[in-house]
C-alpha cells in the first residue's frame, strides 16, 4: 500500500532553515506533488526548480516574498524531494501549482523557474488560462524532456523577463532564441550578465551574488506583480 501523504517526507526536510512561517502542502493528481506554502497575499508566485535541485533551492526567496505580502508556493517538480514520479511534463506540475494558489485565495500569478524549471513555467505559460501578472525564467533551455520553450513563448502574453550568464554557453544562445520567439508579449526584457553563474544564483544574495540580475528582477517584480498591499 502506497503510503498516504501524511507519511510522507516533508517538502523541505533537508533544508528545515527556511521552513519557519510557511507549511508543507501536497497537490496535484492524487496529491503526489509536494511543495512549501508561504504567505497570504492575493497575488501568488510559482518556484519551478532545475534539474539538479529541488523546493529548497527556491525556499529562501519564497519566504523573503511571502515577508513582501505575496502568497508562494516553492515546489518540488514531479520525481523531485517529496514528489511522487507521475511521468509527465513538469509544465504540467507548473499548471497545478497555479490551481493551488489561485484555490488558496491568489487571484493574479507570477511563475519564476531556472533553467528545467524556467523551460517549466514557460510551457505553462503558454498553456495557462490563468491570470498571470509575468513569467521570470533563468538559464532556461529551449527544450527539456519533452517541453518546448520556443513554441511556448509565441503564445506568452504575460510581461516576460529572461535571463542568463553570456559565460553561461550551454544555455545563453536558447535564453536569447526564446526571448525571440516571445512576440505576442508586450511586455518583455532580456537581462544579459558577464558571468557563468547559472539559474537561481542570478537573483540569490551570497557568495555568487549578480547586483545586475538581482535588480532586474527585483524591479520586474515591482513594476509588474507588486504585492496587494504595495499597488
């Protein structure tokens, strides 16, 4: 008998740090997806993790947020942390988290996801019929096991930010074909860095710290998706 989510790990167990003031939440089909919930505010912001991560990569920032009056979801994509292995596109994981937010009270949403996570919401973006206030994707490959950017980001019409290393070489020549593609947005910047600093690392204060990358979206943040309170 599988056990039941209750049995489960945590979202978050390995990094309980940054756990203090948000909950474990489990979703999605069969409620085989985990993630940490932060916050109370109307407007809801999806973490969608890289490939070598998990929830706790994007944990931190969910609950700095959450402080700013956004209600978050960090998330551990399908296979990932306390997430079961469904067999489906992580855009899909991207659209439930949405469903989540927006049934906890959200009623406009940004996603932000680096590099597999990035590809991630922007499938999902293109797909989504929900209300989204911007789409912020770092690193992020035009393709990923079966997901495709490129296609995606003709259908975007949320403001739209994209970022990357110019060192970053495996990735910086699809970050700028997407931001290409993206023409049904009227609301889009690419946000180039002199650095081979990948994902989440752009916009993390620490020791890989971008001031460039961390003011580009923090002010994207600002301009498009201000917390409730904040507008």
């Amino acid at each position: 008998m599988a056990p039941s989510p209750t049995q489960r790990p945590a979202t978050g167990d390995d990094c309980v740090t940054y756990r203090a003031g948000g909950r474990a939440v489990y979703f999605g089909p069969d409620s085989g997806l985990g993630g940490y919930l932060y916050g109370t505010g109307s407007v809801g912001v999806v973490f969608a993790h890289q490939s070598d991560g998990d929830a706790c990569d994007w944990m931190p920032e969910a609950a700095r947020l959450a402080k700013l009056g956004y209600r978050t979801l960090a998330v551990d994509l399908d296979g990932y942390g306390a997430s079961k292995t469904l067999n489906r596109p992580y855009s899909d994981d991207v659209a439930d988290a949405v469903d989540l937010l927006t049934g906890q009270g959200a009623t406009s949403i940004v996603l932000v996801g680096d590099s597999m996570g990035g590809t991630a919401v922007l499938e999902a973006a293109g797909a989504t019929h929900a209300r989204l206030a911007a789409v912020i994707a770092l690193s992020s490959p035009a393709s990923y096991s079966g997901m495709d950017a490129l296609d995606a980001a003709a259908r975007i019409t949320a403001p739209l930010l994209m970022m990357c290393g110019t060192e970053d070489t495996s990735f910086v020549g699809d970050v700028q074909d997407i931001y290409r593609a993206a023409n049904a947005t009227k609301h889009k910047r690419l946000v180039l860095v002199d650095t081979n600093v990948h994902g989440r690392l752009l916009v993390e204060q620490g020791p890989y710290a971008q001031p460039k990358a961390y003011a580009a979206y923090t002010s994207f943040l600002a301009a498009y998706a201000p917390p409730a309170a904040a507008r």
